[in-house]
C-alpha cells in the first residue's frame, strides 16, 4: 500500500514523540520503498518497529541476539549463519553483519525480507497468510516442537491494535497531511531557485511539524510563495521474548524480534 512520506512520517512521530523530524523522514523514506516493493503498509512497519525497539536504531536485545529498529535476530543472516558461535564469539564477517542491522536502512529492508519470507512459511505450515498470521510469525511464535504456526498471542495483537490507531490518526489528518506535502513541494522549489537556504526551512519545520502542534501552527509556518527573496527569505517561523530457534529439519523461520 503506498502511503506518502509525510503520512509514515507522521505515524512514526506519533507513536515515539522523541524522534526528529529528520530521523522520521529517514525511516520513513525507508519504509515507504520497502513496503511497495514487498506490498505491506507502512504504517504496519512503523508498528512493527515501535513494538519491538521504540525506533531506536542502535538497540540490541538484552540477550545480544536481536539487532536495530526491527530487532531482527543477526544469527541467521550472512557470515553470522556460518559462525558456530555468533553470540559469544562472533568472527569479524559476523560482526560486520550485526554493525549493518544498526543502520536504520539496511535493518528496514531485512525486516521487509522477512515479511515476505514469514508469508510463505505461513502460507506453507498454517494455510493463509493473514496479517496477525504472518505477524506472530515475525515475532518468533513459531514452535517445531509444538507443531505451532503462525498463531498470534498478546504481542501480535498489541501491533495489530496500535497499527490501527495509527491509520486512524493518518486519515484524520489528511489534510494536515497533504498540507505538508505540498509544502516539501515548495521547499525544494525554493531552494532550487535560490529564494531561501535548506537551513531556513528546517530549522521552522522542525517546530512547525511537532505531532502535537495544530494544523494552524503548521499553516503559519508556512512560508508565502510569492514573497521570498535573497536578501530577505521568507522564514518557516517491550522487550522481546525468547524464542526458540529454527531446527534444521523444520525451519520455524528467522524471527524479526
């Protein structure tokens, strides 16, 4: 589902107030490739991503396993599948593995890999591939042992509850929403003809995009389209639980957190 960058934007600083402008818009750009490219909406990311690690991009699991912002499990990924020990005694190759998770992007596109790759497991040992299917998946609740697939607990349906929250919050501000679109729109033509700096325009944004400030505040900030000039621009005044690892004769599937 393609939703716009100020839309993801938006949720995310919603859900973690804490977040600037510019890490939302990063992790947000992130999200929005990755989505249409593996078909998820991003708003599901976002909640996907506030569960498992309160966009904090550099957290790592109190049992060192799970890496970045969707606390995806570095043991199974690159030269960490090939090390016998990747925990405790990681070799260099492995260690550049887990020094990527850290960086928003690429943990953003492994975590999309995993959606798809928990869809087919879905699809494979439970029949469907629903969106709280998939999700409990994601999160580890697969069980070789058990013979258990797919089946969402109170984790997965806390995701699913606040991804809802967020899609109503997005449509109630559309407006707001597309008010800021067009006013990237017009920041960048600005910029391009020389009529304000970036720093201008940021440093106003940064104020004027807080989730808590109203649409008015917003409007305000707003620079006039026909009034810039060089000498005188217009200024914009919880943690995850433990989860078994896959078997080698019934994968149970890399978890994402």
């Amino acid at each position: 589902m393609f939703r716009t960058i100020a839309a993801i934007a938006l949720a995310i600083r919603s859900a973690q107030p804490d977040v600037g402008e510019e890490e939302a818009n990063r992790y947000a750009a992130a999200l929005q490739i990755e989505a249409e490219r593996h078909d998820f909406d991003p708003l599901t990311g976002v909640a996907i991503i506030h569960h498992e690690s309160r966009f904090r991009p550099r957290a790592i699991s109190p049992d060192k396993e799970d890496y970045g912002l969707g606390q995806v499990r570095a043991r199974h990924f690159g030269a960490c599948k090939k090390d016998r020990d990747p925990k405790g005694h990681p070799s260099a190759a492995c260690r550049a593995v887990k020094a990527g998770l850290l960086e928003p992007e690429e943990n953003i596109r492994i975590m999309a890999e995993l959606i798809t790759s928990h869809r087919k497991i879905c699809r494979q040992k439970a029949g469907n591939v629903r969106f709280q299917s998939w999700l409990a998946s994601y999160q580890g609740r697969n069980s070789v042992k058990e013979n258990r697939w797919c089946v969402p607990g109170d984790g997965t349906l806390k995701v699913i509850r606040h991804r809802d929250r967020l899609e109503r919050e997005v449509n109630a501000r559309a407006k707001e929403i597309e008010a800021l679109v067009q006013l990237a729109e017009d920041r960048a033509q600005w910029i391009t003809d020389g009529l304000i700096t970036e720093g201008d325009v940021n440093q106003a944004l940064a104020s004027a995009t807080e989730p808590s400030a109203p649409a008015a505040d917003k409007a305000a900030a707003t620079p006039s389209r026909a009034t810039p000039s060089r000498a005188t621009p217009s200024r914009v005044a919880e943690p995850s639980e433990e989860r078994p690892a896959p078997v080698a004769q019934a994968p149970a599937g890399p978890r994402g957190g």
